[in-house]
C-alpha cells in the first residue's frame, strides 16, 4: 500500500478527532455560560463563534490537505 | 445590534472585497487557476461559518427550550464542503488550482479573528474613554 494513503488518512483522522474533542469543549462551556448568565447572550455568542472558528481552522485545513495526499496531488 | 451581526457584516464585506480582486485576478491575469481556487475555497469557507453560526444557535436555543433530541454541529456536512472543494480541484487541475483553494480555505476563520479584533477595538475606546471621563467628574 502506498504511504501516501496512510499519510493522509492520519492527517484527516487527528484533525478530525481534534475538532471533536475542541468543538466539544467550547460547546458545553457556552452553554453552561449561558445557563449561569442568559442576559450575555449575545456576547457569549459572538465570542464562542470566535473561538469555534479558530478550534476548526486546523482541522479544516488539515482535511483539506489529507484529501490532497490521499488523491495523489500533492 | 448583537455583536456576531456585527461580525457577519464586516466578514461579507470583507469577504466581497477579495471576492472582487480574486475576479479582477481570474478577468486580466494569467493566474486563472489560482484565481478561481482562491474563489471557490473563500466560498466554502463564508458557508462553513455561516452554517457553523446557524447551527450553534439552533443549539442554543434547544438548550433553552430543553428540547431532548439535541442537533448536532454540522461537523460532517462542513467537512463535505471542503471535500468537494478538493475533489473539483482535483477533477479540473486546468481550472481550479488547489495552491489556491488551501489558502482559500482559510479565509474565513482569518477574517473572524481580524473582526473580533477589530470589534473589541472599537469596543474598547469608548469605554476607556468613559472611564476617564468618570474620573475627571469625581476630581
């Protein structure tokens, strides 16, 4: 078997499983904000928007360069 | 106005920006390719935020409502996204460049920080500027 094939493979699992376990984080912390204080709503949602872009920047990119791998392209 | 309206403004804006320079690049220069991939992963990019927005407030406001079957984040669905990217960069090399779709990618998530930046800059100055006002009426 090719490596290319694994190398992308690991590239697409790790940033996936970090995306996961970032996205997971940052969701239940916002809601438990907004359980403790619904009037910063707003603020809340705009900083964890924010933050979940920055968590899926890496892992996007990462598929997106694993895909690239695995075809072959790069 | 809520603070992510005004993040979603200032990203479409900007976003149209490199929009129209990428088609001005892909209309009077050689660098077509580059061009449209830069274009076509900046597009993927403006929709994974865009949906990422929609679906944590759908999850907000669940939470709120204590609805038990709770939605996902649409992980996968934005993942499809940027596959299909690279499989049209993949499919049409003499169209879409892929050198220019990974940067393109990243666009969006690079425009979120420069917004939040940007917002917690002119955030910050008035209040400053209220603090030292509050502090000249009580001398």
């Amino acid at each position: 078997m090719d490596l290319s094939v694994i190398a992308g493979g690991i590239m697409i699992a790790f940033g996936a499983l970090a995306a996961g376990i970032g996205n997971g984080v940052l969701f239940s912390r916002y809601l438990e904000g907004i359980a403790r204080q619904p009037e910063a709503r707003g603020t809340l949602f705009g900083q964890a928007m924010v933050t979940l872009g920055l968590v899926e920047a890496l892992p996007i990119i990462s598929i997106a360069f694993g895909l690239l791998v695995l075809f072959g392209v790069i | 106005m809520d603070e992510w309206a005004w993040y979603r403004r200032f990203i479409l804006i900007l976003s149209c920006a490199f929009y129209g320079a990428s088609l001005l690049l892909w209309l009077f220069t050689p660098l077509k390719s580059f061009a449209a991939g830069f274009i076509l992963g900046g597009l993927i990019s403006l929709y994974n935020i865009l949906y990422l927005a929609r679906r944590v407030r759908i999850i907000h406001e669940q939470a709120a409502w204590a609805v038990p079957r709770r939605a996902g984040s649409g992980f996968v669905n934005r993942v499809l996204m940027v596959a299909f990217g690279v499989i049209l960069a993949y499919r049409f090399p003499e169209q879409i460049d892929y050198r220019g779709l990974a940067p393109g990618l990243a666009l969006g998530y690079i425009l979120m920080v420069i917004a939040a930046c940007r917002y917690n800059k002119k955030e910050r100055l008035p209040r400053e500027g209220r603090e030292i006002l509050g502090n000249h009426s009580e001398n």
